[in-house]
C-alpha cells in the first residue's frame, strides 16, 4: 500500500504545482486540464480503495 500511496503523493505534488506555477493562459484550457486531472486523481482514489478492499478480503 505504501507505493500507491507515494504515486498519490506526486499526483497531488503535481496537481499543486500546475495550478500555482504551470497555469494555461487561456481559462477554458486551463478548465479543462484541471477537470481531466481531478478526474485522474479521483480514478485513482478509487483504484487505491479497490485494491484495499480486496487485501482486507483474503
């Protein structure tokens, strides 16, 4: 569990760092890159909690 939870880390380092300093100029691209991130980090919320439940089954 503690990988997962190291590549979460970095996702969300990312997710931070591109909205303070790597922002798009335009607002709809900006929008979407952030909507298309979310979307990642929450896909992977999900894969971790996933994985989880089938340890806690064996």
């Amino acid at each position: 569990m503690k990988p997962q939870l190291i590549i979460f880390g970095i996702l969300i380092a990312g997710f931070i760092l591109y909205n303070f300093f790597l922002r798009a100029e335009d607002d709809k691209t900006n929008t979407i890159i952030n909507i298309i991130y979310a979307s990642i980090l929450f896909g992977y919320i999900s894969f971790m909690a996933y994985s989880l439940l089938k340890k806690m089954r064996k």
